[in-house]
C-alpha cells in the first residue's frame, strides 16, 4: 500500500480528529515558557547524542517544549500539528528579540550615528595613507651621530670641534626573501687629516662626501638574493666588502668607534673596499663560505672593473658560527691604491701610494654572554700581511675587546679594548 506522497493532505475524517488534539498541541506549545534549562526534563541525560544541541536552543532561544510531565520524550515521533506549534512559538521569540534589538537600536541611534560617522572617517584615513605610503615594500631607518672632540696633538693646538655623521638606510624586498638597500649619507668631518696628524678621521663614524661637507650622496646601492635555500648573490653598484660576508666575527664594539678596533684585528684584511663589485656566500649548519670582488676604480671607463688599475679586493673567509659565538678566517688579495683605514700613516702610504698589491691574512673570533651582567663579551683578532714593496715586507695586527651590555640602564654600553699595529720590515 502506497503512503500519501504529501502529508499536507488530510481526508476530512483525520481533520476532525486532529482538530479534537488541538488543545493539548496548544498546550504543548505553551509549555516551552517554563523551560529555561535542560535539568527541568527528567527523561534526558548528557549522555543522549542531542543533548547538547537541545542544552542550546534552550539557553540561546528557549524554543524547546516538554510535555506536561516534565519530560522530553526524545523518542517519540512529532505530529505536524506539534511541529508547527514549535515553529510558531520560536518565531515569537525571533520577534522578541528582533524587537528589543530594534528598541535598543532606537535609544542608541546618536551614539550608533556618531560611531558610524567615527568608523567611516577611519576608512577615509586609511585609504589616504594607503594611497600616499612611500611603499609597500620598502623600510626607511636612520641612524644620526653626533661628535665633540679634538685631539691634543694637533700642530695648530687643541681645537675642539663638532661634526655629525647622517646614515638613511631604504630596504626595500619584492619577494620577502632579497634586499634591495640603498644608503644615502652625509657628514661634516675632515677627511684630510687623521688621528695621528690632530684630526678625527679614524672614527668609524667620520664621513664626508667627496664634494664636501653638508653634501648628500649614495654611499651604497647593492640587491642581494637568495640562490636555492643556502647561497646568496650580491651584486652592486657601490657596495662594501663587509656587505658581502656571511658572518662578521666580532660583537666589539656595538656601536663602533675606532676602525682598528672594528675591523676584527685585521685592518687590511677587512679593508671596507667600496665601490662595483659582486659576492656570493653559502650557509649550511653554522658553516658559511664567502667569496667576494669590490674594485674601488670599477665605475671608472679609464680603470675598468678588473684591470690592474682597479684598486680592486679579493676576499674568502671560512667561518662557523652560533648564537652567541663565532669564528672566522678571511685571505684578502688587496692591490695598490686600496685605502685601508685603521692602519698607520706608513702601512697606509705603502698601501695606497707606493703601488704595493699585498696578501692579507687575519684569524678572529668572538664570545658573548646570553644575558647581560657581568660578565662582558670577548672579541680578538689577528692578522698577518705581506707586500710586494721594498720598505714593506710584512705586517702584524691584533685587537683585544671586552664589551658590558645594558650598564646602569638597558640600552647602555660600556667597553674597553687595544689593538696596535706593528710593522716587521
């Protein structure tokens, strides 16, 4: 026999009796005003695959109904008589709430209005900013150092003086993972003189632009991105040897001050050459290898890039690094005209002047606490140089420095160091 395909339809017999239940649906319905928690139903445990879907409905909405008795009877099939008296009963409490949101929606409407108008304003912000930012892609930091100092033995006596150095670094990266920096600089400091003829050149922080002082200029411009996961290319325009090794071994000082005592111990060796040049370094394990060429002259269509008047350096350095230690050996092929800063006036003229290409040689290494206190960081380095000069055969380098973190006050620094440099004809 074939069930009714709609049960909406009823024969005039099964109206009438169904419309005899009509009070107790009634009451059925009614019934759901008394429940406000699942407990009041003593036929359902939390065990029952439903109850917490029941538990709900009826703190969210109260729209579940019981049977006069007090139980649930979760078994027991519903009339559509019963389903529809449910239904009706959570639409009134639909309506209840929709009504107390519209009243409280009406008593707040100043408050909602101002809001909204406070919201809106933000989003016309945001937009503007967004559409005027420098980039999406590029960070802007500075760094401004500012000296008061002079040196006793100055020939013309002691004249104190007041010069700043001005560093904008824009690091921009269009994949996440490759740099793309480019430094401008400026500065007021006398490069002509030095330390030891009464200026203060040999600070790591003295610059000044060829065109003089007060004048902006690209100091560096290189891109530098990954090749696979443990190599990494360099190329530039104008960028630095340091820029293109992998692990610098040295945590002295911080904030660095004299470049004998930057440069690891070994001045020649960590020449700071600028200018064109390429690199490429591998990392794997706390291991790295870098390999690098600066030439100094390598912009210039008179030197070329890799003639012998390049004023060019070749660098390797093998190094093995942690987090709070590493150590690194570096050979440096340094040809003629290569400034070397941090050395003496007579290593330098050798140098730079009396057209002597030298081999550099430096060892150096450093150790640093993993919490500031006490005990202070420990940085040493060695090096050894041989040129193909007649007054200058070989030359020696080493530096000491000790360096306390966050002294008296986070932030602060406190360090002592002494590196001299000998000459062994």
């Amino acid at each position: 026999m074939a069930a009714p395909a709609v049960l909406g339809l009823l024969t005039p017999n099964a109206a009438a009796a169904a419309e005899l239940k009509l009070e107790r649906v009634n009451h059925y319905a009614r019934s759901h005003e008394q429940v406000t928690s699942i407990s009041q139903f003593t036929d359902l445990r939390p065990s029952d695959w439903a109850y917490q879907a029941l538990a709900n409905l009826i703190e969210r909405y109260g729209c579940v109904a019981g049977y006069p008795n007090v139980t649930f009877r979760g078994g027991q099939a519903m009339t559509r008589f019963e389903a529809a008296a449910l239904l009706n009963a959570c639409l009134d409490r639909v309506t209840d709430v929709t009504d107390t949101l519209k009243r409280l929606m009406a008593e707040f409407e100043k408050e909602l209005a101002i809001l909204k108008g406070r919201v809106d304003g933000l989003d016309a912000k945001a937009g503007e900013l967004e559409a005027s930012q420098f980039s999406t892609t590029t960070k802007l930091s500075g760094l401004a150092t500012f000296v008061v100092g002079g040196v006793s033995n100055n020939p013309a006596g002691e004249q104190v003086t007041f010069n700043y150095d001005l560093q904008l670094n824009l690091d921009t990266s269009f994949t996440g993972k490759d740099l793309l920096r480019t430094v401008l600089r400026a500065g007021n400091f006398d490069g002509d003189r030095n330390a030891f003829g009464g200026g203060l050149s040999t600070l790591e922080i003295a610059f000044q632009e060829e065109g003089g002082p007060d004048v902006v200029g690209i100091d560096k411009l290189f891109y530098q991105f990954p090749l696979g996961s443990q190599f990494t290319a360099t190329i530039g325009g104008r960028v630095g040897q340091e820029d293109m090794l992998a692990l610098w071994p040295s945590a002295y000082p911080s904030d660095t001050i004299l470049n004998l005592l930057t440069l690891n111990g070994a001045p020649l060796a960590y020449n700071q050459n600028l200018g064109p040049g390429v690199g490429l370094w591998w990392q794997q394990n706390g291991w790295s290898v870098s390999a690098n060429y600066v030439a100094a002259n390598g912009a210039d269509s008179s030197q070329g890039l890799f003639s012998s008047t390049s004023t060019g350096t070749s660098t390797v350095q093998l190094g093995y690094g942690q987090e709070n230690w590493g150590l690194a050996a570096i050979y440096s092929y340094v040809e003629a005209g290569v400034g070397v800063p941090g050395a003496t006036p007579f290593i330098t003229t050798q140098i730079e002047e009396n057209d002597d290409n030298t081999n550099a040689f430096g060892i150096s290494g450093f150790w640093q606490p993993a919490k500031s206190g006490w005990i202070p960081s420990l940085s040493a380095g060695y090096g050894v140089n041989g040129s193909s000069g007649s007054d200058l055969r070989t030359s020696q380098s080493w530096m000491v420095g000790l360096q306390w973190s966050d002294v008296l006050a986070e932030g602060n620094s406190f360090g002592m160091g002494v590196g001299p440099i000998n000459s062994v004809p």
